[in-house]
C-alpha cells in the first residue's frame, strides 16, 4: 500500500478515538504525576492509547475483539505489577498499578466506540484518586498501605 493510500483510508473517527484515549489517559497520568508517582502522565497515556489501538485493530480481525481486550487485561496486570513495591511492612504502587488497569479499561472502552462510558468512567476515576487528599485531612490511611 503507497503512503498516499494509507492516509486515504484513515478515518477521521479513529483519529478521535486515539486522541481521546490520549487526553483521557493524560487527565488520570496527570493526577499521578502531580503526585510524584513513577506511573505518571505519559505511562497513563500510552496505556490509554495502546488498549484503543489494540481494540480498534482488533475489530478488524476475524477473531473476537474479546480475546484481544483479555489479552490487554492480562498485559497491563504484569505493567502493574512491576510498579507494586513491599518494603518495611509497607506496600507502595498499588494505586498506581489499579489506575494503570482502569485506565486500560477506558483505552479499551474508546476502543470499540463507547465514549461516554470513557469519558465518564475517566472522571470517576479521577475523583476516587481525590480521595487522597482526603486521607491527608483525616489523617487516616487506608488498610491497603499496610502489608
């Protein structure tokens, strides 16, 4: 296929889904990152596009696109499990690594066309991350901080 083909054939659909898996990804990565967190801005955005690629790609095969978004699942669990630390009696990155999965779940969602269900899913998590600044004003923290 010659250049000129490729670009013929990119719709104008997909080019919004990939962006808005990227500005949804950015939204939960920038949260992280503000919070000094290794899973920050451009992880969450290239999970968030990488699940909607593989989805959007998988719609196109022969398979069901089910079988692709389980492989995603199981994907970004090994991603999230690498950010999980156990040090001192203390468990660090489970956060992380729980955002990491949702936010797959939104690239995914972006995926196959469901973009409420992205955009609303991307603003829920973002406000259970604000639960953060709770836990500062109580001082309490939560049971998943302690091993």
């Amino acid at each position: 296929m010659v250049f000129e083909e490729i670009v013929a054939s990119f719709d104008l659909q997909t080019l919004f889904q990939l962006l808005l898996a990227i500005a949804l990804g950015a939204l939960i990565g920038f949260e992280r990152e503000l919070k000094r967190r290794p899973a920050g801005l451009r992880t969450h955005m290239l999970v968030s596009l990488g699940a909607t690629i593989f989805t959007v790609v998988s719609l196109s095969f022969d398979i069901q696109p089910a079988i692709v978004a389980a492989g995603v699942v199981t994907g970004i669990g090994f991603l999230g499990a690498g950010s999980i630390i156990a040090q001192r009696g203390h468990v660090r990155g489970i956060t992380s690594a729980a955002t990491l999965w949702a936010v797959a779940g939104i690239g995914l969602a972006v995926g196959i066309g469901e973009h409420l269900l992205a955009i609303v899913g991307a603003i829920m998590i973002f406000a259970i991350l604000q639960l953060g600044r709770l836990e500062k004003f109580t001082g309490e923290k939560g049971y998943d901080s302690v091993l």
